[in-house]
C-alpha cells in the first residue's frame, strides 16, 4: 500500500478494542495504519459512556487535529475544561498549551471522532497528572518513565 492514493470507506475499517485500565477504554478504526505511513496518522476512535481514551498528555513534536463527529464531552486542557460536541474541530500543537485529555461524559452516548496526527519520529509525550514521560519511535513499542527516576548524565559510565 505504500506510495498509493487510499481511498477506503468506514464500513470497510475493522476496530481495535482496547480497555486495559480503568477508566480508559476506546474502539480504534485505522485508516491509515501507521507501519504505511510514516508522516500523517489517521483514525476513528469511539469513546464509550464515563470514559476517556489516552491520559491527560501532551506531545513534544507532533499535532493533533480532532473532529467530533456525534456525540458530546469534556476535553480537559491546560486552561480548564471545554466542552465539545459534533461538529467541532480542536488543534493540540505540540508542547504544553496544547495538553489535553478526551472525556465522554455523557452516560449513554458514544463519543465518536476522527484523529489527525502528524508523526514526527522519534516524538517525547508529557503526561502531567501522573508526572511520566514516554518516548515514541515510528513502528516501535513505546517506553515510558517517571519523572522522578532521573538519572545523572555521567551515571554508569566508564572511561574505557
């Protein structure tokens, strides 16, 4: 598929459920699968009722670009919580203004989006609430840290 024009249709999109922890649960429809596409991310996430998909974050390097396409909720941000609905557009630019977090608050109604992102490699994503820092490489699982296991520069080296 790589270096072709995509031209795919929602019915055509399998969702990746995922729900490891709670209150984080979401079904992810991908239509362009990341290992295809290097520079541009883009998916339908689905939010169930009382739930969030990512924790509160922001990224390094990369923007996202949201659309709600049905449905209603809270995007927490740096500046206090917003409340979006269908047919709103939100822009997180990388660095801290642009944290946010995703919360379907409605009780019965799925929060449905879709995802623009662009996929700068490799990219550090800030995670305040719970003070980590995780690293992302394209096509790579991710590695996260707290933030209070810093390390010396010099820790463990050796002249030789």
């Amino acid at each position: 598929m790589k270096g072709e024009i995509l031209i795919t249709n929602e019915n055509n999109l399998t969702g990746k459920h995922k729900a490891e922890h709670e209150p984080y649960e979401y079904i992810k429809y991908e239509i362009t699968p990341r290992e295809d596409f290097s520079q541009c991310y883009v998916a339908i996430y689905e939010i169930p009722p009382m739930k969030s998909n990512y924790p509160y974050h922001y990224h390094a390097t990369n923007t996202e670009v949201f659309y709600i396409i049905s449905g209603q909720g809270i995007l927490k941000t740096p500046n206090g919580d917003r409340s979006i609905k269908a047919g709103d557009y939100i822009v997180c630019p990388p660095l801290e203004n642009g944290a946010h977090k995703l919360i379907n608050d409605s009780s019965n109604e799925v929060l449905k989006y879709i995802d623009f992102d662009t996929t700068n490699s490799p990219d550090i994503i800030s995670y305040p609430d719970s003070d980590k820092t995780g690293i992302i490489i394209h096509n790579q699982s991710g590695m996260f840290f707290n933030n209070n296991d810093k390390a010396n520069y010099y820790d463990n080296e050796n002249i030789n």
